[in-house]
C-alpha cells in the first residue's frame, strides 16, 4: 500500500469541508518532517480538493525547489508561470545536479566495487576500526573514500533516487566510525525506506535510531525531547502502513519518556494514539477477541481516557473528544455527535483514512457495550441513532453484538426493546471483593512493624 494511498470518496458537504479544515493537522506535522516527507501530505491535500489547487502547487514548489528533483520542479516552475520552458536558473541547477552525479559516481566506483567483492565480506570483522585497516592497506580504500558514499547517499535522497540512497547509506555504515554521521545516516536511511515503502526496514531503523536518541548518553534533556518529538511524527508512516503498526504505536507512545514528549511537544499526536487504541477494539472481530486481547485493550484505553482527560486543555478534536464524551462525561448525545465529526476527519486524514471503517465500527462497539452496561432496557431505535444507524441495521447489529459477546439479553420485537439481565452482587459479595487484599496487606504492615521493632531492641 502506498503512503499516500487513501480511501475514495464522494466530495464532502460544506459543513463537512469547514471541519476538515478546522482540524487538518497538516500545518503543525510539517516543522517535525522532513521535505520528502511533507511531500505525500500535500499530495494527499491536492487529491482531496480541499485547498485552492494553486496553492497546493506553489506550496509544492516551495518546498521541493531547494531539493535536486529539477525535472519534477521545473514541471511545477512551468505550470505557475504558464510557461513552455524552464528558466535558465532551474535549466543551470539541472546541469549542476548532472554533474554532481558524474562526479559522484567516479568518486565512489573503486570503494562500490571493493565492497560487492565476496572476498572483502568474508574478510571483514565486528571492529569497524579493524575493518579500516584492511580496506586502506590491502584495497586503497580511504576514510574520506567511504565518506563519499554518505554525501553520494544524501544527494541521491535530494534527487528524489530513494531506494539508491538507502543502498548507499547503508554500506556507508557498516565501515564508518564517526558516531555523528552514523547518527545522521541511520535518519536518512530511515526516511529513504519510508519513501520507497520499504516497511520492513523502516521497522529496523526505527528500532536503531530510538537506540541512539534514548540511550543516556545522548546529548541534553532538550535535545533528547526533540529527536523523540521527530521519531514520533516520522513513525506515523510505518506504524499506519505495517501489519500490528497500531499495537507498536501503543507500545511506544505509552512508554513513559514518549507519552511525557506528547504531552509536552506534541498533543496533536493523541488523535493517532485514540485512533490505534480504538481500532485494537476491532482486531480480529469481536468473536475473534482473546481474554488476553482484551485484558490488553482495556489497559491501552484506560491510559487513553486518563491522558485525554489530561491534555484536554491542550488538544481536542472529535476523535479524542468522542473518547472523553463517553468515557468521562458520559455524554451518549455527544459521543454521537464527535462520531459523526470523527468520520469526516478519518476520511480525509492522511494516515487515517485506511482505517476510517475499523475506527468506526470498534467505535460503535464501544458505545453499545457501553450503553449496554448501563441501561437495564434499552430502545432498539434509540440506540441504533446513538450509532448513527437505521433502525434496521441498528437491530442486526445489536443481534450480532449479543451474540458476540454473549450478553444475558433478550430482544422484543414487539415493543422493539432490548432487556439487559445484570446480575445483581449481594452486598455480602461486595465485602468479600473489597477486602479480598485486606489481610495480605494487614499482614506485610505488621511484619514490617515487627522487623522495625526487633531492630530498635538490637540497637
């Protein structure tokens, strides 16, 4: 699947396009990505037709004309300038990237060629000092030979060539001892896989450049809250483009450095954090659920509905206002209502829109069962308008939701009610569940006490 494949659908309303709009995230993803990376979003913009088309393309050209794509910029040049040739400054630039290639390409042939010998790669060691040695005394190969290979790796990301960069990047660190050009390879490498949908590797870059930026060593508190702020933004490619992407969203945004970078640098990001938590709710279905699944799912939305009602002040959209709506406030009318908005938004949100229909059915799950929980009869027609469903789908859904989760209820059609059977605990019960750890805890207070006294009595 393409990054910047998106679901198609017919053109929204008004009312629709304003609350696109208003909640288009576009603006505050951009400062924490890379150009190449900023591109696909505006591609995704200029196929939705929600912007003025010559804004889209002059934005397009602004931010690709410092790049090396000279061919694809001057075509942007051409169409803004109705014009049937390319300036003589873009015509130039174009020469100087060829030549630049050339040059590139004579400067790194001896070390290319040395490093696709078989012979070489038996001979190398885990030392990359070691590895040096060898290249420079036994094949000429220099430091500033193997240095070329990164700038040869970062011109081609600049002209667009992402799959060669990556290549070049990656032979550059297998041999290079400089930590920061290391550093600086492994984010290039990352985002050259990104772009040439190499999920895979993606995955494994990702894993290396979290080892760099979270290890203690690793600069200034500052510093480590922006590299976190950009390894955030820049995992919203793999983690919505690869299969358990949201269970690894989960796993990272919730550890505890990460979730604190959010909510410090980047609320923003909770509209993806509610997206992957919710649509966990609708792996598999929900016959398909395992205990541990779902011990699993109610952990992650515990952590979601807290870290919500937390940054509230901060970040709101109709995604995490629909979790506070009815996990908080207990507001059926307005879960229904940010459900509603929440649908425009996942359509047309870059990386969302791929998962707009298991949000929106894990969503509905959650507000039945809800609402289930709660109510000891409940009107068919009623809830099937919670839902935002005919009264006809409301009733097949509502079968299938009790036969799904095994609910003790039974439906009457004649008065087009559903009778909830919640067994009520005695009171008897309730002690028992409530001072079930009582004595446990009585107990480690006591030999605490004991072992605190028998040492005052030593001394």
């Amino acid at each position: 699947m393409s990054v910047n494949e998106q679901q198609g659908n017919a053109p929204p309303s008004a009312e629709a396009v304003e609350i696109i709009r208003k909640y288009d995230l576009t603006e505050k993803l951009m400062p924490f990505l890379d150009r190449h990376l900023i591109f696909p979003l505006i591609e995704s913009l200029s196929s939705k037709g929600l912007y003025d088309e010559k804004q889209i393309l002059e934005l397009k050209y602004e931010l690709l004309k410092d790049t090396n794509m000279t061919d694809y910029t001057g075509d942007l040049w051409m169409q803004l300038n109705n014009a049937n040739e390319v300036s003589k400054e873009l015509s130039d630039k174009r020469q100087q990237v060829m030549d630049s290639l050339d040059k590139f390409e004579k400067s790194t042939s001896k070390v290319l060629q040395v490093l696709e010998d078989p012979e070489v790669g038996s001979n190398l060691k885990q030392d990359k000092v070691q590895n040096q040695q060898l290249l420079e005394s036994k094949y000429n190969v220099t430091v500033d030979m193997i240095n070329d290979l990164y700038k040869y790796g970062q011109f081609q990301y600049n002209c667009g060539k992402y799959h060669a960069a990556s290549d070049l990047l990656y032979h550059f660190r297998i041999f290079s001892t400089d930590t920061s050009l290391n550093a600086s390879a492994t984010w290039g490498k990352f985002a050259a896989d990104i772009l040439s949908l190499q999920w895979d590797g993606v995955l494994e870059e990702l894993q290396k450049l979290r080892d760099i930026v979270d290890h203690r060593t690793f600069g200034n508190p500052l510093t480590q809250l922006h590299h976190r702020t950009w390894i955030i933004h820049w995992s919203l490619f793999p983690f919505f483009n690869s299969e358990n992407g949201k269970e690894n969203l989960c796993d990272l945004f919730f550890s505890s450095s990460y979730i604190s970078t959010i909510q410090a640098a980047c609320p923003w990001i909770l509209r993806y954090l509610t997206a992957a938590v919710v649509c966990m709710n609708n792996v598999g279905g929900t016959a398909g659920r395992s205990h541990g699944n779902s011990n699993n799912f109610q952990r992650r939305l515990k952590d979601l509905i807290r870290v919500v009602g937390q940054e509230q002040y901060e970040y709101e959209d109709p995604l995490t206002e629909f979790i506070r709506a009815l996990y908080i406030d207990y507001d059926f009318e307005e879960a229904q209502n940010k459900l509603s908005e929440a649908e425009h938004i996942l359509n047309n949100d870059f990386f969302l829109a791929a998962s707009a229909e298991s949000f929106l059915e894990s969503a509905r799950h959650l507000i039945s069962e809800l609402y289930c929980r709660i109510h000891q009869r409940i009107d068919v027609a009623q809830l099937s308008a919670r839902l935002n469903l005919s009264q006809e789908q409301g009733e097949k859904w509502i079968a299938n939701l009790i036969q799904d989760t095994k609910m003790d209820a039974k439906i009457d059609e004649r008065e087009g009610t559903v009778i909830m059977n919640h067994p009520v605990t005695s009171v008897y019960q309730q002690v028992i569940e409530k001072t079930k750890g009582l004595t446990f805890r009585s107990n480690q207070v006591l030999t605490q006490a004991l072992n605190k006294h028998d040492g005052l009595i030593v001394q």
